[in-house]
C-alpha cells in the first residue's frame, strides 16, 4: 500500500486520439498552464503573420550581406508614406474646386439702384463689395502697354507654360545657389497667392507646393487673358487702392487704358515693393490725405525712376518698345497727378455701409461665407436724385452753420491751399469755453476728446500705457490743435424714408464720408428732444381719456426721490403756466403740458418715479421701434431723454404716417445670382406689418395735430421752401443747451428727418437762435424739398394727401409682464375692497339685530330731532338771503367790486302758494343810480373789474 503521494501509481496521460468506451465516464483533461507554454512561440496563427515581417527584418539586418540593402528599402518606404501624408494633407487645405471656378468673379458682390420716378429706365452701379476700394475693369480697357511691361517683367514665357515655368524655375534655383537671388514665381503663381491669402500662413516650402497646384489647376479652368485680368484686378497696390484701375486713378488720375508707356512701367514696376518703388515721395503730401479735393502735380521719386527704366528696358529687350522711344522715355520722370480715392466719390458712402450690414445679415442667416467672390447682384432702394439732393442740402447748411461755429469757438489765421484745413487756429475761445464747462459741469471736455481719439488707441495698441499715451498726447501742442479743430466741427445728417414700403431713398450720414466715416443716421445715438412729444400725444389719445380739443395745463411738478427737491419741466424760453388744447400744445411743443398729459394717462402720482402714463408710452414708442430702457420710463421720457438714432425716429414716423402699422426700414429689394437668379426678395416679406402699434384714427389724428406746427407752429419757417399745397406735418426738436438740433417732416409719400450737433453734447451754440431745431436742421428737409419738387414733381405732389382712414380690427397686443403684474395687483385691489364693503355690511346688521325696542325709539327721536335742525337752518339761510335781494334792490352794486359767486345749499322744495306769497311781497322799485366808492371791497366781493364767474376752476 503507497504510503506517500510519490509512491501512488496514476495510469498515463490519455493521448488526444482517445476514445472513451460508452460505459466509461469521460475524464476531463488536465488544463494547461500558462508556466506551461513557450513564450517563444506564438499561440495563433495571426501572431504568427504578423511578427514573420518583423522576424524577417531582424534576420535581414543580422545578415552582413543583406544590411544595407534592407536599409535603403526601409528608408524609402517611410519616405514615401511621409510624401503621402504630406500631399493629404496638402491637398486637403486648399481651395474647393468652386471657388478655383469662380475666381473669375471674385470681384462681383455688386450693388445696384434706379430712379424711383423710372426718369431713366438704366440700373446705376452703386459700389462693389470686395472689402478693398477696388473697381473692376476688363482686360480690354486696360492699356496694352501695362499687359506688355507685366508679361515681360514678371513672366516672359507667360503664353508657354501651363501655370509653372519649369526651366525658368531651374534658372532661378541654380541662380539663387550662386549667389544672384531670383524668383521663379510665374504670373498665375502670383495670383495665386495674392488670391488666397491663407497661403501666406504656411511656411516657404509649403506654400510654394501649394502655389504650384494651384497655378497647374486654374491653367487648366482659365485662359490666359482670363488669368491676366484678374491678376491685374487683384493686385494690391498704395494708398487702399487694389487693382489697376483705382491705382490709374490714384496716381495719374486717369483711368487705365488711358496710362502712357512710362506710366504703365511706373505701376508694374511697384509689383516688386510697393513700398520701396513709390513714386510719391511722402513728405509731398499732407497729413490726411483725404483732404486732397483735387490732384496734385509731383515728381516720380528716384527710386521709382530708375525701377520704371528697368521695367521699360526688359520691354524694349522682348520687342514690345523701340530703343528710341526708351531713349527719350528715361531720361525724364514720370509727372504724377496723384489724387486719394475716397469712397466719398461714390454715389453713398454712408447709405452703402448700411446696405452692407443688411446683406451681410442675410449671409450670415443663410450661412453665405464668400460675399466678396460669390458674385451676387444686390439692388437697393436708393434713389439718385433724391440721394444728390440731401447731399446737397447737407453740405449748404452744414458749411453755413460751420462758419458761425469758427466765430464762436476760434478764428483761422489764414487758410491753405484746398480751402479746408486751418492752418493756425486762435485757440482762446474753444479755450475759454472748455474752462467754462468744467467750471459749471465739472467735465474736462479736452481730456475727454483726448482718451476718444483714434491716435490714443493706436498708442496704447502699440504697447504704450494709457497713462503715458494720455500724457503725450495732452502735452503735444499741434496734436491739442487738431482736437479743437474736431471739437468745433459741425456735423448733419438726413434720411427719407417712404412710409408704406419703408424703402430708405436718401441716406446721408454726415458732412463728408473723406473727413469722417461714422455713420449720424444709423448708428450715432442722441437725444432727440420734442421730436419725441408725438409719441406721448398718441399714447393720451389711444388712452381715450384725451381728444385733440381736450384743455391740458402747462404746469406739472413731481418730487425728486431724495424727497426735498421737486422737478418742474419748463418751456425753451423758462416759462410755464396756462391752459392749451391738446392740440395747440403740441403745436408750440409746450413741455409742461407734454408731461402733465403724459402723467394723466393713468394714476395720478406727485413721485418722479415712473407710473402708468410712462409705461404706456414707452410701450407704443417700442412697438414703433425705438429704444426705450427701463431707466428711461420716468416723467422726463415725455421730453425725448433716451437716445435715439435718427433712423429710429424717421421710421417711428413712418408708423405714424402708415397709419400705425410698423415695418422695418429696408434698404435692399432683391438679390440675385451671378446668372440673375432671384435668391432672395425683400418686397414679399414687408407686405405685411410687423405689428399693429397704433389705431389708425389715432395716427390720423396726431398727424392733423403736427399739421399744425407746420401752419403756425415751431415749425411754420418750413413755409419758406415753397410747399405750397402740398400736404405736410412735422415736429421740431432741441435737446437742453442746444446740443441737439432735430426737425421731422411726414407726407404721404416720404418721411424726412434731420439732425444737427456736434460730436460731443457738451458742445453747444451760444445763440440762442442757433439752439432751435427749427434754425439748424429745418434747412435741411426744407432745401430737399425744394430741391426733389423740382426734379421730381411726381413725388412729393400735392394730390397725395393724409385722408382719415376707416377703423381696423386690430389684434390684441401680448401683455408685457409689468402690465400684468398692474393687472394682477388691481384685481387684488378690488378684491380686498369688496371684501371689507361685506364685512362691514355684515357688522352693521348684526349691531342692528343686537338693539332693543327702546334703542331703536331713541335713535330715531335724534334723527326727528337733527332733521328738524337742518330745516330751521335751512329757513334761516332762507330769510337771510331775501333780506340781501332787498338791500340790492335799495343801493345796487358798484360794476368794479362785484360780489362773489355763492354756493347755497339746495334748499327745500315749496309749495307754489308760498313761492307766489313771496313774489307779491317783494318790492319793484326800480333800482337806483350806482353810488361812486372811493375804495375797499365789500364783505364777500373780489377787487377789480374781473366776473364773478372767473373765480370757479
């Protein structure tokens, strides 16, 4: 018997063939270990296949015979999956074949108008929208001379290559080893890369495969006067002149297929440098360039000079230029007639900078990128005659008013040759005043003007402190000097709107887009004064509490909320007091009673904190699409203290004069594809109104009231201009110390606004003619009137008239959350109310229950009693007052001292026996001849000569 485990004897291990009999119960075999493999060897076919190449690789390198050819192949198969990767990738990062097609077009985002009158049937090109003041021309009105200097300084074999010039990119290479640095860049390569703008992020070796790619791929989509064209079109050159056309402009002031040989050679010679190869030497020019009105004769510089000589010999080498003519040519520089091309010169700068935002929105909402190169044909509403007009009439009475704001604020002591700059200013009268407004105000007007100026931010961009900059500035006399020459500037703006469609026709933003780009229409905010008064008046009349006949008082107080001061709203001139019609208060715009109106719309409250009427009005002047924050809903909103944009307020107007309904001013009215498909029509989304703001007999009605300012109001001096029958209602505007100077005029065909300031609201006119807006920006809608009447009868004519309109069914308006939080609380309100009315009737029946028979006797014996008092009273005042008719019947009054308007208590009805008793006693003497008194006033009487009847309120 084993006595150990050693000893036992285990039968063998049953091989894998092994067959089990059916009797015999299958035995599982023993599981393998993981001690028991071989980590030599693989446990899958897979494991194998896969480290057989790695295996193979190592026997390869351990054999001395086949080391370095295993090397090599090793070397050049990573290379080439690294050549693979990096032509992915390169491939991937350039541009879609779309825009490779439509390069063609890269200039084509085109704004279009026509004459609203169709007095010319032909569309007029407004701008182009590439963001560069470039202009567009075809290769056939561009001079040949510059084809030729740019062929044969750039690329002589430009008509043999298929985009890259092999051997010329040999030549350069070999070249550039030796020393003699060249560019191998063919004229496609270059469009390429002024083209595509991204391939400059991307390192020398990078870019110029990517330049290659890109020349090879438009050869093949583009001819070669195709690719020529556009290079030429595209190329940037000085002075934000891109393309070849506005560079003939700037720098010869002619267009380019009017440039000579020795000026073509001028221009594609700067190709190289623009900087280095100038032609105008920069100490020629004044400080802002866009003060140049007209060109100016210079020199070619040296440098330039001899760059053109170059251009000219390699054009003469390829055929294209005779010796002689080189001879004569480079011996003389080249005469320049340079001139800045401000976007002043277009039909509206300012309306296009408006136009721009309104299709950029509409990209951004469709998800459009390539505005620039997407070639779309976009038609605005604009009208030229009108537009020439409100130019015209802002830059008259802009240069009038400027020259009473010289005498005002500084002298010139002499002026340069434009006629526009001064070129030394007497600065004790800007001086004085800023001295004066921070004595009153405490407003340091120079500091402010400092810290906004363009030249502080480029300072403190550059890394300079804002202190520093501060101080740098303030301390640089001529820098000083140009500030107060911008402070003391005037500047207008004017726009007209038509109000049904909302279509802007006249857009001007300021006096000059050269001297100054911010936008007075659209995007400067002021506030707007009395202009803003209508808006209340139609609020009072929709409240139904107010006709136009309805009297208001000119008087109106509330307490601040420190609770010791109260805020009386006067008149321009201080004055106040009065009663006035709704309507005649409106026309003599008298403040006081615009407040006190506003305030009677709801409950009445003396606390200068909001209430009901201010809600009102601001919600009707939202609905109408002014900006009215809740800072703002205070009893001064009556008095135009939010700011508005003058673009608000004409189309607030314009929802008065479309009888309430309110659109969006628009300033596009279709846009189509490069084939002239339509992709978008603005007319289809303005038939209908955005929202139904005021009833229409309402707006009638404040129309007829601003009628009135018109005819013999604050506005009357537009009667001037030659309106004759013509239908017309406005309002003037003036904010506190005449910084802002406002006038609104509304027909049925156009609504007309106006402004006049400064920059700066601290600024204002010290006369006190020059504060009203009917001295500063009345002249303005009164000269485009005149102005537009004569051109275009059609438009403003007088067969077009306000008519009272019918009633509408206006839908119900969304209660705001304030208003249905007043809601909720007057519910309460009355709830509570009638819930203490129950419980006190409830209280005096149950007392009424809880008395005894006696109580009850007792109570009414005291109401016998107290009545029975009451009539012998009654009878007293009674006898009294016959007693009195006597006395007058003997010795009547004296006409001065009339006696009082007494209020008697009714007295007692009597039976027609005694009333015909007391008539038969009372006597008929006739009365007597009125005594002379030598002074005093009897008991009850007033002084004076005034009716008793004056004394009732």
């Amino acid at each position: 018997m084993a006595t150990t485990y050693d000893e036992i004897d285990l039968p063998p291990r049953a091989p894998r063939a092994w067959r089990f009999l059916p009797e015999e119960a299958p035995k599982q075999p023993r599981r393998k270990r993981s001690d028991d493999r071989n980590p030599r060897q693989p446990t899958s076919k897979a494991v194998a296949w896969l480290t057989a190449p790695w295996t193979r690789l190592r026997a390869n390198l351990d054999d001395a015979g086949k080391r370095w050819s295993t090397v090599a192949a090793l070397v050049a198969s990573v290379g080439a999956m690294g050549v693979l990767v990096f032509w992915a990738n390169l491939v991937a990062s350039l541009p879609a074949m779309d825009e490779l097609q439509s390069a063609r077009f890269s200039q084509a985002s085109i704004l279009y108008t026509r004459f609203t009158d169709n007095s010319q049937p032909d569309e007029i090109e407004v701008t182009r929208y590439p963001s560069e003041n470039r202009e567009w021309v075809v290769l056939d009105s561009i001079s040949p001379y510059v084809v030729h200097a740019l062929v044969d300084t750039e690329d002589r074999r430009f008509y043999e290559h298929n985009g890259v010039d092999v051997k010329r990119l040999v030549s350069s290479t070999v070249k550039t080893l030796g020393g003699d640095t060249q560019g191998g860049s063919t004229i496609t390569m270059q469009f390429a890369r002024n083209r595509f703008q991204d391939l400059t992020k991307d390192n020398a070796v990078t870019r110029k495969f990517k330049e290659w790619i890109l020349a090879y791929v438009m050869e093949g989509l583009h001819t070669k006067n195709d690719i020529l064209e556009m290079y030429l079109n595209e190329v940037p050159f000085l002075y934000n002149a891109y393309g070849i056309q506005q560079a003939s402009k700037t720098y010869f002031n002619k267009n380019a297929v009017e440039l000579r040989v020795d000026e073509a050679a001028t221009l594609v010679g700067m190709l190289k440098a623009t900087s280095q190869y100038n032609p105008v030497d920069r100490d020629s020019l004044p400080e802002d360039l866009y003060d140049i009105r007209s060109p100016i004769r210079l020199q070619q510089t040296e440098r330039s000079m001899e760059r053109r000589n170059t251009v000219m010999r390699l054009m003469s080498a390829a055929g294209d230029l005779s010796d002689d003519s080189l001879a004569l040519l480079a011996e003389h520089p080249t005469v320049l007639h340079f001139k800045m091309q401000a976007r002043e010169d277009r039909i509206a700068p300012y309306f296009v900078d408006a136009a721009r935002r309104e299709f950029e929105a509409w990209a951004r909402e469709k998800g459009i990128e390539n505005l620039n190169t997407a070639g779309y044909r976009v038609y605005t509403t604009l009208d030229p005659t009108m537009q020439e007009a409100a130019q015209e009439a802002v830059r008259t009475q802009g240069a009038r008013l400027q020259r009473f704001a010289d005498r005002q604020f500084g002298d010139y002591a002499a002026i340069d040759s434009t006629g526009t700059r001064p070129v030394s200013v007497t600065r004790s009268r800007m001086q004085g005043y800023i001295a004066r407004i921070k004595r009153e105000r405490g407003v340091d007007l120079l500091d402010q003007f400092v810290r906004q100026s363009g030249e502080y931010y480029d300072l403190v961009r550059s890394g300079t402190s804002a202190d520093s900059a501060f101080r740098q500035l303030r301390d640089d006399g001529a820098f000083v000097d140009t500030l107060y020459y911008r402070m003391r500037r005037v500047e207008a703006s004017f726009v007209a709107i038509e109000p049904v469609s909302r279509k802007v026709r006249a857009y001007v933003g300021g006096r000059g887009y050269g001297d100054k780009q911010f936008d007075h229409v659209g995007v400067a905010r002021r506030q707007p004064g009395s202009t803003f008064k209508p808006f209340v008046y139609a609020a009072a009349l929709e409240s139904k509490k107010f006709t136009p006949n309805s009297p208001i008082r000119d008087a109106y107080s509330c307490r601040e909320p420190d609770g010791r001061t109260w805020w009386r709203p006067l008149n321009s001139g201080g004055s106040n007091g009065g009663t006035f019609s709704v309507r005649d208060a409106l026309k003599y715009s008298k403040n006081g009673a615009s407040v006190n109106l506003m305030m009677s719309i709801g409950r009445h409250s003396r606390e200068c904190a909001g209430g009901e009427g201010p809600r009102v009005t601001a919600e009707l002047a939202r609905g109408a699409g002014l900006t009215i924050p809740q800072a703002c809903v205070v009893p001064s909103l009556a008095l135009g203290i939010c700011e508005q944009t003058l673009l608000q307020m004409a189309n607030g107007y314009a929802t008065i004069a479309d009888y309430g309904l309110y659109r969006k001013p628009r300033f596009i009215e279709r846009i189509t594809d490069r084939d002239g498909n339509v992709v978008a029509d603005f007319s289809q989304i303005y038939d209908e109104p955005d929202e139904d703001v005021i009833d229409p007999i309402v707006s009638y009605n404040v129309i007829d009231m601003m009628r009135g300012v018109i005819g013999s109001g604050t506005g009357q001096r537009l009667n001037g201009y030659g309106l004759g029958q013509l239908d017309i209602a406005g309002k003037t505007g003036t904010t506190q110390h005449g910084s802002d100077g406002w006038f609104m005029a509304i027909t049925r065909d156009l609504v007309m606004g106006a402004w006049v300031g400064f920059d700066s609201p601290s600024i204002a006119w010290a006369s006190g003619d020059l504060q009203q807006g009917s001295r500063t920006a009345l002249p303005i809608v009164g000269e485009f009137i005149r102005s537009v009447r004569a051109k275009q009868p059609d438009v403003l004519s007088v067969d077009h008239r306000f008519e009272r309109p019918q009633p509408r069914d206006r839908p119900k308006r969304p209660l705001s959350a304030e208003e249905r939080l007043a809601q909720r609380r007057d519910s309460l309100r009355r709830d509570s109310l009638q819930k203490l009315e129950r419980r006190r009737r409830a209280e005096l029946a149950a007392i009424e229950a809880a008395k005894t028979p006696e109580q009850r006797a007792a109570e009414a014996e005291a109401r016998r009693l107290e009545a029975e008092q009451l009539e012998a009273e009654r009878q007293a005042r009674e006898e009294q007052r016959r007693q009195q008719e006597a006395e007058r019947a003997v010795e009547p009054i004296v006409p001065e001292e009339l006696p009082p308007v007494e209020t008697p208590t009714t007295p007692a009805p009597a039976d027609p026996e005694q009333r015909k008793q007391e008539r038969e006693q009372t006597p008929t003497t006739p009365p007597a001849q009125p005594k002379e008194k030598t002074g005093g006033t009897p008991p009850g009487g007033t002084s004076g000569n005034r009716p008793p009847g004056n004394n009732r309120r």
